[in-house]
C-alpha cells in the first residue's frame, strides 16, 4: 500500500514510518466483493525529554 506520512521532523518521520512497517499486513476494504481503497490515518504522538 501507499503509506503518507508528515510530521515535525525528519527523524521523527523515519520513526513513525519504522513503526507502522512492524504493524501486521492489512486487509483490503472491500465494495460488491471487490478490493477498494479505503484511507484511514494512524495518530502517532512522540513524547520528547
């Protein structure tokens, strides 16, 4: 699939995207027994020190 992502930073973005690579396979939205893109966003939030 296509992941999109922006975030603050750059780091911060290489993170996010390590992060949602390790999270299982997902499975096609389907429509009439047909595979459909279906977009959908993960919030992901860095607690920095």
């Amino acid at each position: 699939g296509n992941i999109r992502y922006r975030g603050p930073d750059k780091n911060l973005e290489k993170e996010a995207l390590r992060i949602i690579e390790k999270l299982p396979r997902m499975t096609p939205g389907k429509q009439r027994a047909r595979a459909v893109r279906v977009p959908f966003s993960i919030p992901i939030t860095f607690k920095l020190q």
